[in-house]
C-alpha cells in the first residue's frame, strides 16, 4: 500500500488531478484555483433529484436540481494510499491480536466493508508500505489499521429523490468515467467506493461500467437514498510503488447516476 506517498483526489463528475513535487499527489481543478477543486454529482434522468445539501425530498425537489457541486481544498485531496478491508485477508491486518496503530495496541478490530456502516468507520481501513521502492507487493507486517480518514479518505455524500408525481424509481446504476490528464499512464488504483442508505453497495475502478447500486428500496418522490462516496487511492493496485510514482500524473474522474421508472406506480 506504499505510505511512501500520496495521492487522489475528491472526484464525482469532472474532476482533474494532478501530480507535483516529490510526493506523487493529486489535486483538482487546475483551471480555476489551485486551492479550491469544485466536483460534480449528475443525474442521466431529468426525474432523479439530486442534492448535497438537502436531505428531505420536499427540500431536494423545491431546489430542483439534477447536478450537485462540491468542493474539496488542496489539503484534502492529498491523500497517502489506502483500502477497505474487502476480504478475509484484508481483515486479518485489522485484528486486536498483536497488531498495533502508531505503537498502541488495537482496540476495535476491523471488520468487512461491505455496506454503510463498515465503510464509514475508519477502523475497518488500513495502509502500508510496499515490500521495496521499486516493487508493488505490500509488506503485511507493516499493515496499520487507520483512526479516521484524514490523509486516506476523502468522504462526501449526495441525496437522491424522484420529482413531485414522478414515478417510482429503482435499478439504480452509478457510472464512473476515469480519463487521462495531463500525460499521466497509471490511473488504475484511483478508487470510489459507494454505498447507499438502503444497502447498495460498489466499488468502482477505472475499468467499471454502469454497476448496479440498486438497495432494498424504490426511490419515491417522498423518500431520499443517501448515497455515500468514499474516494481513495488503493494501495494494492500492481501500479502503486514509490519508483513508479512520475508516472501517475492524473485524471479526470466522471460519476453519473441513472435508474429506471417503475411502471404503474
């Protein structure tokens, strides 16, 4: 997972990052302010409401808005490589058994990611260094279990409701779009990990197309599904080692929402 330097950005829709100085980090908005990224949340549906400030469907639909802005400062989107404990393996770095964060003991072991409340709690993450520079292998025994999220994870969160007399809405898809910038080869361990208030679920790369997010429930033009957005850079992916770091120069980062109307409803 390379601590050896940072990297990623907030990104939901056109968000540019960026490399610079030793650390291979990312930023966002280069064209505007260097110190201010502003980020974009769509819908594909002029039906499906969108907000990041408004969390009552009343609210969302009198704002009326199928685009969310947010904006992330130059600190947060500098970020040290990290991941989600997504499997048995992952789990293990995270145990109360011998393991140890910044020399004291672990006190609440992690536990699978794999829906809101595991994402949310940073002692369910964890960084670490590579086995050598000039190699991707994690050395395991330097695994450490985060505290929160600062300088790994950047979290936002949007608010999804139907229009006034809509119908009813579900299958409910997330689409990332992971472009190049500015010369950069590897945007491959850029990563946003969704989840929904009512168990969607996603992990997204710059390979995934439209993935289902679909919960438990439909979206009506009287309920909201918050939807949760944890951006990181993964420390696991093969391109992740501090003597490649040149090379991650950065990337453009689309997310769009859709779903389907239910008919009859």
């Amino acid at each position: 997972m390379k601590k050896l330097f940072s990297a990623i950005c907030m990104t939901l829709v056109a968000a540019s990052m960026f490399a610079s100085s030793t650390f291979a980090w990312f930023s966002l908005n280069t064209t505007v302010k260097a110190t201010d990224m502003q980020v974009t949340a769509k819908s594909d549906n002029t039906y499906l409401l969108i907000s990041s400030t408004k969390e009552s469907a009343s609210d969302i639909q009198t704002e009326n808005s199928t685009t969310a802005t947010l904006t992330v400062n130059e600190a947060e989107a500098k970020v040290f490589p990290c991941a989600p404990a997504l499997g048995d393996t992952e789990v293990g770095y995270l145990t109360t058994s011998g393991k140890t964060v910044d020399g004291s003991p672990i006190t609440t072991a992690g536990v699978k990611v794999n829906n809101t409340a595991t994402a949310a709690a940073a002692t369910n993450w964890y960084t670490a260094n590579a086995l050598a520079s000039n190699a991707a292998a994690i050395d395991s025994s330097s695994a450490k279990q985060l505290t929160n999220f600062t300088g790994y994870v950047i979290e936002r969160t949007v608010y999804l409701t139907v229009a006034k007399g809509a119908n009813a809405a579900n299958e409910l898809t997330v689409t990332p779009t992971f472009t190049q910038k500015n010369g950069g080869e590897d945007i491959t361990a850029a990563r946003a990990l969704i989840t929904t208030s009512d168990g969607g679920f996603a992990v997204l790369n710059s390979s995934s197309v439209a993935t289902s997010i679909q919960g438990s429930s439909n979206i009506t033009d009287s309920t909201v599904i918050t939807v949760n957005i944890y951006i990181y850079y993964d420390g696991n992916d093969v391109k992740v080692f501090t003597n490649n770091k040149e090379k991650l120069k950065g990337a453009d980062l689309e997310l769009k929402f859709d779903v389907k109307a239910v008919s009859g409803s």
